[in-house]
C-alpha cells in the first residue's frame, strides 16, 4: 500500500513559509543522520498559545545542553507562530478563535558531513509546523484510559526534550500492541515516565510525581499542575515512586500538552483504585480549564488593549 501523501499544511523551514509536500532538507542535516536536535509542542487554544513563555524557556535550556545556538529571539518564536497558527486557520476555512492547534518547533545543529563531533558553525535547520490539536474524547475523560507496564530502556538524559524519539517509539509501540493508551514505565523499580506523557499518582489525596532530575521529561504540566494544586489545596509530593505504590494507588494520571490531564483507570488488565477517574482528577481537569480561560482571556485583552501596529 502507498504511503498517503503529505496534507498541504503552511509550514515554515530555515526562514521561508511554504506547504508542508514542498518542504525539504539535506538528507546531510545532522537531525536525519543523528537525531541531533530538539523540539517543543505548544499547545494553542482559540489563537491563544498557552505558556508560551515556558515552552519557550525550555526550548533554550534544551538547546543550550546540546551547544546548538537559538536561532530566534523568543520574539521571533512568537511572530512565526502566530503567523502559521493565523495560516492554519485560514487553510481549514476556519476562523482562528475557532479552533485548537499544535505548533510543533524543531531546531537541529544543521548539515555538515556525517561525523559524530559537534561540530561548530553550522547554521542550525529550523522547521516549525501548526495543525489539530487531537485531544482526549469525552469517552476517554469520562471512563479513564487503560495502560500497560514496561522496564524504561532509554538513555540516561530524559530530560532533554530530543528529536532522538527511538526509545519512545518503542515504549509507545508496546501500548499500541496490548491496545492501551500508554506505556508507563519504571526505572529500577521506580516511576519514571510514560511514553509521551508525564505520569501522576494519588493516594490518600495527595498527587505525587517523579522528582524533576535527568530521568523524566520536566513537562510544563509540570508548573500547571503545581499551580492548580497550589490554588486548590491539594498536597503535592514530588519523589520516588515505587512499582509497588503506582499499582496500588488511588487515581493514576496522565499529562501532556495533547492530554492536558488524563484518568488513567485500568494498568497491565487490573483496576486503578475504584476502577473510575477520581475527585483529585476532577480538580486537576477543572483547574486546567480555567488556567487556559485565563491565559486565553489575558491574551485577548492584551491583543485589544495593544493592538499590531
């Protein structure tokens, strides 16, 4: 069977905005050959990214860890992803306050023949995408997701936000295969993270996650989280989490920019807590959607009170 054809999607690449079939790079660039480079994914609700500051304090520490320049000024960030998010809407016929989208970023050190080293100078590829954003359905929200186990058999800088995505195929293919949603996985015995989502424990009322170090993604669910618990009163530990007290837990939950905050209610076929999302799940997804009305509120009334020249 053919391959389907890539969608006519606004894109931008190294400086030009073009259609996402037109857009091309040297099969040399270091992120083809090597995986060498980061990404973000920004999540944008009715034109309105949310935490964009953040996602973009992210994408520079990533970058720095790697030595590949930031080609943009967070300004510059900002004026292409307001641009494809605007071009986004207007290819789906839709007004921009319509729609949710995604703005997937990628920097990588650039093109230069194939040598491990990294090498200095190079102008870095830059390519920058918008589209659907495919959230959770109501289904899923409603009755919880169910996930599977795996040993977490990836390198030891989880942390960096890599376009070096291999381990993560994997994980992710394990769930595909048992037909779950996600693979949660543990290191030595402890929590570290899920395929392509941070993971959220609850006992007793208190949310626990992973700490932040060099084994898990820092999410920006992260600080959202931390907010909503914060604003709530809901006691939040961040430490070491054993296998034995993931299965055991009360509520489980997933994060991600995509998921925002997900009920995970089924683990390796036996049932998470009651077998139901719980209150503390409920609290953290209402709190969630009020923090994106207030950032999308703020947005707006900025864009009114201090109109593009």
């Amino acid at each position: 069977m053919d391959a389907p054809a890539l969608p006519p999607l606004p894109c931008y690449l190294n400086g030009e905005y073009t259609l996402l079939p037109d857009a091309k790079i040297s099969v040399m660039d270091r992120g083809f050959i090597f995986g060498d480079g980061v990404y973000e994914v920004l999540p944008v609700y009715g034109g309105c990214p949310f935490r964009f500051e953040q996602h973009m304090a992210r994408l520079e520490r990533n970058l720095a860890e790697l030595r590949i320049p930031n080609p943009n000024t967070r300004a510059q960030w900002q004026e292409i992803a307001t641009k494809l998010i605007a071009d986004y809407a207007t290819s789906t016929g839709a007004t921009v306050e319509k729609i949710d989208q995604m703005v997937y970023i990628q920097v990588t050190r650039g093109v230069a023949l194939r040598d491990h080293a990294m090498i200095e100078g190079l102008t870095p590829t830059v390519f920058v995408l918008s589209n659907a954003m495919k959230m959770p359905s109501e289904t899923q929200r409603r009755e919880g997701v169910a996930c599977v186990t795996a040993d977490d058999f990836r390198w030891q800088k989880a942390h960096i936000k890599s376009v070096s995505l291999l381990g993560a195929v994997l994980a992710r293919q394990i769930s595909i295969d048992a037909g779950a949603t996600e693979t949660i996985m543990f290191r030595d015995g402890f929590l570290s993270e899920a395929a392509a989502s941070n993971v959220w424990v609850v006992k007793g009322g208190v949310l626990m996650g992973p700490p932040k170090d060099n084994l898990v993604l820092e999410g920006i669910r992260y600080a959202v989280l931390e907010d909503i618990c914060r604003t709530h009163g809901i006691p939040l530990a961040l430490r070491r989490i054993s296998r034995a007290e993931v299965l055991a837990a009360d509520e489980v939950l997933l994060s991600s920019a995509t998921k925002e905050v997900l009920p995970v209610t089924r683990i390796d076929g036996q049932l998470v807590g009651n077998g139901q999302p719980g209150p503390v799940y409920a609290q953290l997804y209402a709190g969630y959607q009020a923090a994106k009305a207030r950032s999308r509120q703020a947005q707006q009334t900025d864009r009114t009170e201090n109109p593009s020249p």
